[in-house]
C-alpha cells in the first residue's frame, strides 16, 4: 500500500462516528461535574486580571495558583458556608416566630375580622384526612431524608472539583487556550474574537450583575434598617444574592419579609417595604443594566434579559452565565458566517 494514499470512504465514516460516539460518551461522564467546570472557567474568567497581577510578584506559577486558590476560597467559599448556614437558623426563629402565640393571635384576629377567608379555610380543613396526610407526610420526609443527603454529599464534592480545576486553569491558563484555539474550526483572527466576545460577556454578565445586585442590596437595606428589620446585613446579603436572577429575584428576599411584618401587626411597614421594593429596588437593575452591561454584550437589554431567564429555565443558577454565553457564541458564529459569504460574494 503506497504512502499518502486516500483511506476509503467507509473509513472515514467509521472514523466519524467513533470520534462522535467518543464525544457523547465523554460528555456523559463530565455531566455530573458539569456545574463544577463552568463554575472553575467563570472564577478564572472573572479573576484573571488580579490573577495577573499576583503573577508578576510570584513567578513560580504553583505558588502562585495555590496562593489564589486560597484567596477565592477565603472571598466566596467561606462567607458562601456562613450565609447558608445563617439562613438556615434565620428560617428555624421564622418557624419559631409563627408558632409563637402573640403572632397566632394576629393571624386569629385577622381571619376573624373576613369572614369569606375564614370559610374558605374551615372548608379547606374539613376536606383534609390528618390522618392520612399525617401518614403521607412522614412517608415523604423519610423519602427525601436521602435524596438532602446525597445532594449534600454532591454539593461538596463539586466544590472541591471546581477548586481542583480552578487550580489548573490558574497555573495552566495559557497550555488551556492553546488546547482550546487547536479545537476549533476557525481561522486565528477568528477564534480571537470569538474567545474575546466570551470572555466580554462573562465579564459583563457576571461582574455586572453582581454590581447591580450590590446596589439592590444596599437599597433594601437602607429600607431594613429604617423599619427595624431584625438582621439588616444578613438579608442584605441574602437579597445581593438572589439579586443576580433578574426581573424577580430581588422580590424572593424583600417580598417575604413584607409578609413577615405585615403578620406581626406592622402593616404600615410592610406596606412601605412593598412600595420601596417594588418600584425601587426591583426596578432600578431596568435602569443600571443597559449602562453597565448592554455595550460590553452588543445585544439588546430585551436580548440579553430573555437569555438569561431562559438559560436559568435550562441550566439553573449557572444559566445567568449560560444563557448569555451561548447566544454570545451563536451570534459570533453567525458573524464569521455572514462576513465569510461577503468575502466570496465580492471576489472577482
């Protein structure tokens, strides 16, 4: 058989398909960890210009990776740890809270004082069987007691893959990009923009939203702190963090808290909580978006708005990343397509 001769057309089909089927079974296998790996590419993202900086005064890239590592761990993993772990004393006092009896008694007196709210509830209760719910209700706990442990178990694991990666993307950063640039089908210019426009829109995306999100959080604040809301920092924070879900997820921190005093007899501070929160705190993002975030995306805020939300119906909380990244690649692919026929149209 003579060097350089063409392979059959059968083998490069089989060829193909092997590559393929390797790729699903590849991607199969990354699946659990795939939360993980995006989390480690957005932190390196995200961190990279402080990353730089630390490596012009360290030079040993290991030092220098493990000494960020330690740094992202000590910035979001522990207070991470600390403010789920506060929430969730803060929802045992909220339980303790309605069972105790002053705050039963608003709740006797309201529904005495509508009588159609308290029909509806007598009925309510004449439907249900305690005894059965009682039954199904244990059945329930007892099966979901498992499922909170392992995705605990899940949970930690993923952390320490992420902070594993984030180690190698630190030290290895430029040996990832050279790997990444060889995989791709585009011409080096190409491949430059693209990765440019990713890397813009994490910035974007992330960054952004997190400095919208702060200034929601220090609005409800100030709001918390004048009514005399017990833990003004803690829901501060909590509501800095669910602000990053846009359109409503502010209103998932501040809405609750509105009912909550509203069911201790503070209806005029719930009421106020209400206004400020609907048309400040859950609007203002309408405002600082497109300034800080709609040039960097080159996306309408419309665009970018509907990305994100669908990528969180997708993908989860990793779809506010997600969403805008993958519409940031078609678009791009989109223009090299689009300027690659403009190019041969115009050739003579």
């Amino acid at each position: 058989m003579q060097e350089g001769r063409e392979s059959p057309p059968w083998r490069q089909i089989t060829l193909y398909l092997l590559t393929f089927a390797t790729l699903i079974l590849c991607a199969f296998i990354l699946q659990p960890f795939f939360s993980a790996i995006v989390g480690a590419i957005v932190l390196a993202v995200v961190t990279e210009i402080p990353y730089n900086w630390l490596s012009t005064r360290i030079p040993n890239r290991t030092v220098c990776a493990t000494i960020a590592l330690i740094l992202v761990i000590l910035a979001v993993i522990v207070p991470g740890f600390f403010l789920a772990q506060e929430l969730g004393e803060q929802a045992l006092r909220a339980i303790a809270s309605l069972r105790n009896p002053s705050t039963q008694n608003v709740l006797t007196d309201y529904i005495a004082n509508h009588p159609a709210l308290a029909n509806r509830i007598e009925a309510f209760s004449a439907s249900i069987d305690v005894n059965n719910a009682a039954r199904t209700t244990a059945a329930y706990v007892g099966s979901k007691a498992a499922m909170i442990l392992g995705n605990s178990v899940h949970l930690i694991t993923e952390i320490v893959v992420m902070l594993f990666l984030l180690f190698f993307l630190f030290r290895d950063r430029q040996l990832a990009l050279a790997a990444l640039r060889s995989l791709l089908p585009l011409r080096e210019d190409e491949t430059s923009e693209l990765l440019e426009r990713i890397d813009d829109t994490i910035y974007a995306t992330f960054l952004g939203r997190l400095a919208i999100a702060l200034v929601q959080g220090v609005l409800a604040g100030l709001a918390f702190w004048t009514l005399g809301v017990p833990g003004v920092v803690l829901w501060s924070i909590t509501l800095t963090a669910f602000a990053m879900i846009p359109a409503f997820g502010a209103f998932l921190v501040w809405g609750p808290i509105a009912i909550y005093l509203g069911l201790n007899g503070h209806w005029g501070k719930a009421a106020l909580l209400a206004i400020w929160g609907g048309l400040i705190v859950s609007t203002i993002d309408n405002i600082l978006y497109p300034i800080l975030i709609g040039g960097h995306l080159r996306s309408h805020t419309a665009i970018i708005l509907i990305t994100i939300l669908g990528g969180i119906a997708v993908f989860g909380p990793l779809g506010i990343i997600l969403g805008p990244v993958i519409f940031t690649i078609a678009s791009t692919l989109l223009d090299i397509w689009h300027t690659r026929t403009a190019q041969i149209t115009t050739q003579p």
